[in-house]
C-alpha cells in the first residue's frame, strides 16, 4: 500500500467515525423525557436550581454526561439519570438540547 493510499484510508476512517458518532436530533427529543421533569421540555429549564440544557454546545453536553456517568462530577440524581446511557444516546440527546433556542444574553 503506498502512503497515498493509506493516508486516503486514515482519513476516510476519520470521517466514517466522526458520522458514527454524531448525534440525531430528531431521535434526542424522543429520548429527552426524562430530562424535561427538570430540565423542561425544550431544555429551558424555568426552576433556577435546573441549568437551561437549551442552546448549550453538543460537546459540552456529551462531555457533561459523560462525567456523570463515569463519577467525576457528582450529582446523585444526574450520576442516576446518566447511567443507562450510551454514547449515542448522550450524542443524540446533545444534538438535540444544542438545537434549541437558549438563552440570549444582550451585550450592551
């Protein structure tokens, strides 16, 4: 294989799992019942001791999750809700939340 060729193979992997990988918005708002008790239906969240999951970055969210799930930030009740979900549920559920109209805050 010359290393043309297999530089066009590493890329193409690449890609392929970058699309493996990204969330489905449409499969997050399926998914995103049990969030909306406290996080409200489209991620604004009107109880100030629930953070506004709407608008937040998709990475962010994964990232969020993902530390929950594994224990490094504790939170009792998300450690909870995070357990069950798999890495594309939490990439599925993110793409959702960042699609939705957060909080605009007005520079002056």
């Amino acid at each position: 294989m010359t290393r043309a060729s297999l530089t066009t193979l590493l890329v193409l992997a690449g890609l392929w799992s970058a699309a493996a990988n990204a969330g489905d918005a449409v499969k997050g708002k399926e998914k995103s019942a049990a969030c909306a008790a406290c996080h409200g239906a489209d991620g604004n969240s009107a109880a100030p001791d629930f953070p506004k999951l709407a608008g937040q970055h998709a990475d962010y969210l994964v990232r969020a999750l993902t530390d929950y799930k594994a224990g490094k930030r504790k939170n009792p009740i998300m450690m909870g809700m995070a357990a069950p979900l798999s890495k594309q549920d939490m990439a599925d559920l993110a793409a959702y939340y960042s699609a939705q109209k957060g909080l605009v805050i007005v520079k002056r």
